[in-house]
C-alpha cells in the first residue's frame, strides 16, 4: 500500500456526484417480489443454462455470474434456479431512476442498474449537505422498491463509480476532496474505473500500485504513457471531474445488436438459421424505430462450448427493410455455420448506421421495389404495434417451434400470470403484483 502522505486538495465537494448501484439487481428484485426466498442463495438465468446474476447468498458460496448451473447446483443442492424475468427487471430499474430523479434532475441512466447523480449546488434547496441527500436517495430506493443499492459520493464520476464499490453492499462512502489521498491509498488499480488488466500490468511495471501513485504522477508522465484517456482518468481520480452526466435518453447509435441465447443448444441447421433470422428482424424494428439505414451486416453464431464465428459484409445500399438483408443473411449463415456442430446462440449486428431521411436515391436503383419494401415494413411495424412483436414474421419462423422443450423453457412468474387484457407482450407495468396460487 502507497503511503498517503498529505492531501493535494483542501476543499470539500466543489461538485457533489453520487454513484447509486444495485446489488445483485436481478436476484433482489426477485427476492423482493418474493420475500420467501429471502436469506436463500437464489440465482437466474435458467433459459441460459448459466448464471445470470448469484445473490450475495449464494456468492458467500463461491457462486459467480458465469458459472454452468450444473457446477452451482454441485457446490449448493438448495440452490434457488429462476428464469431471468428482464421486463420486470426493467420496471424496477425505471421506477429506481424515478426515486432518483425526485432529488435531482440531473440523473443519467449508466446501466439497468446502476446511476449517477450530481447534487451539486442542491445543499440550500435540501437543506442538508450532500451526504444525507445521497443517504436519502439510497434509503427511498431501500423502502420503496425493497431493493439495496451501494452508494458512492465524491468529486467526479470515476471517483463516485470507485467509492460505490467499496463497501458492498448496501454501502454508504463519501469522499471529499480534502481525503482523496487516504481513499486512492486503499484502494486497487484494477477497481479504477477504465484500468483493464492490461493497463494494471503496465502501470505496474513502472512503479504505480495504488490510484494514488498514479494519480501522483505528472500529467505529461501520464499523456506519454496512456494518452488522452489516461489524462482523464488521472484527472477524475485528483477530483477534476472530466466526464459529464449523459442526462438524455441514447439517440445516437454507432451499431445496432440483437442477439438470443437458446434454452438448450441445437445442431438442427434450420432451427439455428431461423433463430438468427428471427435475431436480423429485431434488430431492424429497432432500426426503424430510431429512423435509421443500415449498410453492413455481420451473422454471428455461437458454439455449445463458447467459440463465436462471425461473418460480415456490406448491403448494396442503406436499407432499413429486413427484406433487403435476408438474401445476403444466408451466404453469412452458411460461411460459419458447421454441420453437426452444436450451436448454443445467434447475433445480428448492422453497422454504418445512416439517418434514414438523409437518404439519396441512386440514378439506377429500382425505386418501385425499394417503396414496396418500405410498405412492408410499416405495415409490419403497424401489426407489431398493435398485436405485439413478431406476430408478423418472415417464414422462416415456422422452424422456430421445431426445438425440443426442457426444463429450461419455464417462463418468469409475472409471464404465466397475466391480468385480465393483459397478453405476454403487453403487460400493465405493475412489478410487484403477487396473489396465492
């Protein structure tokens, strides 16, 4: 460990950032919709057949996010198995940005379960410093959702996303900028926010142990070493916040993805071909939805043991229509695909995104057959609307029904238990919504 020697900062909270994070957000939410399985080691991702998320139950039995189910079941026999319910998930992440957004406006949405939030300037209007605001936030989220979240409070971003992990869970750490030298001197390299391991190894190499040895050292030291992103990630950790709050809703998109894992991995061709058909339909519904073209397309399958193959290739044009990129998805199904492997899950990502109303028609392109591809898909886009995705889908969605059924199929709780005009698409936003059954 540095020796921290005297602090290079005498102020308090010139900015006020605070860092919310949920603890093991998907198994809490499922504990706290149910509150027997509380105190119980419950996991999910039993549609994977891996774990998705552990409770801290079960990680204080060494059961990690990643491990084959099999190898969990082994170590804890009265294992929780639950199938991953992500539109509740969702629900609870929106209302736990809610909550926070009674303390501030100021909130941006990182993940699904974690947060930032500046108080900055929000002391007079609070009445209070900003520590107990930020107490207060985490305790709202702790009484109204039944879920605990890890706090960090400090001067920057990486310094709040750095105190928030250190104490788990349902921690509370606040560091001003007069004791930043004593909270970097206890803390790891590897626990900064933007250190791979590789940086960690070659900060290492030249002496630096702690965030306090580097964020010690000069800044041209630093600009040679790791260049603009060092600089400001050295410059968040000495307190000199860098990154600002991404506050709005994500508009713009470098590449869209959509992928599925299936209940139990397939070696039937055309069961994985249509799982990766039905992967390029999602993905440009979410195209469309954003106003956007696409002009590369990449297929990619994934092996029973993990080994991903993919294949890649360009559109004749920019298109938003999943009719225009269907005859080129095969020839990049069959270039990965290998016969009798066992394949485990699919992927489409379409890349060179366009804005979709930039659009400038080619001299010799067939515009009759472009327009009727643009009907096409706002009429499937007004079906899906109204009826619910994919109830219009391309033919090769009759294959889907051919993979065999397991255990693994089981639906969440809140999917088999639907309210009067509710489908399994369409579901009223109501979480917590448990009766006797």
């Amino acid at each position: 460990m540095s020796d921290a020697g005297s602090p290079w900062r005498l102020d308090g909270f010139p900015r006020a950032i605070a860092h919310f994070d949920g603890d093991a957000f998907f198994t809490s939410v499922e504990q706290a919709l149910d509150p027997s399985l509380r105190g119980r080691p419950v996991v999910t991702g039993k549609e994977r057949g891996i774990i998705a998320c552990a409770s801290y139950e079960a990680k204080a039995l060494g059961i990690r996010r990643g491990v084959p189910l099999w190898e969990a079941r082994r170590r804890c026999p009265d294992l929780v198995v639950l199938p991953s319910d992500y539109e509740t998930y969702s629900l609870f992440s929106k209302r736990m940005f809610d909550i926070a957004r009674r303390f501030t406006p100021m909130v941006e949405e990182h993940s699904i379960d974690e947060g930032f939030a500046d108080f900055t300037g929000l002391r007079r209007l609070r009445r209070g410093d900003y520590a107990g605001a930020a107490r207060e936030l985490q305790q709202a989220i702790r009484d109204e959702l039944g879920l605990t979240v890890s706090v960090g409070l400090s001067l920057s971003k990486t310094l709040a996303k750095l105190a928030s992990k250190f104490r788990k869970p349902a921690g509370f750490t606040a560091v001003e900028g007069r004791h930043l030298h004593l909270f970097l001197a206890r803390r790891e390299l590897a626990d900064v926010w933007g250190f791979g391991p590789n940086t960690v190894a070659l900060l290492q190499k030249f002496g630096v142990r702690s965030p306090l040895d580097f964020a010690r050292r000069p800044m041209e030291w630093v600009r040679r070493l790791l260049g603009k992103t060092g600089v400001e990630i050295w410059s968040e950790l000495r307190g000199d916040a860098v990154y600002p709050l991404e506050v709005e809703p994500k508009s713009a998109y470098l590449t869209i993805s959509k992928g599925q894992t299936f209940t139990s991995p397939s070696t039937d061709p055309d069961y994985v071909y249509a799982r990766l058909v039905r992967n390029a339909e999602s993905a440009f519904i979410k195209l469309r939805r954003h106003r956007l073209r696409a002009r590369a397309m990449v297929a990619v399958l994934c092996r029973h043991h993990y080994e991903r193959r993919a294949a890649g290739a360009r559109l004749n044009r920019a298109t938003s229509a999943i009719h225009e990129a269907v005859p080129l998805l095969r020839p990049l199904f069959e270039a990965v695909y290998e016969s009798g492997a066992s394949y485990r899950a699919t992927m489409v990502i379409l890349q060179e995104l366009e804005n979709d109303a930039e659009e400038q028609p080619d001299l010799f392109e067939d515009r009759l057959r472009i327009e009727r591809m643009r009907a096409a898909s706002r009429a499937m886009d007004v079906v899906r609307e109204l009826y619910g995705k994919h109830r219009l889908a391309l033919g090769t969605s009759l294959y889907l029904p051919r993979h065999p059924k397991t255990d693994r199929d089981e639906k969440p709780w809140r999917r088999t238990h639907l309210l009067g005009g509710e489908t399994e698409r369409r579901r009223i936003g109501i979480p917590m919504l448990r009766w006797p059954v």
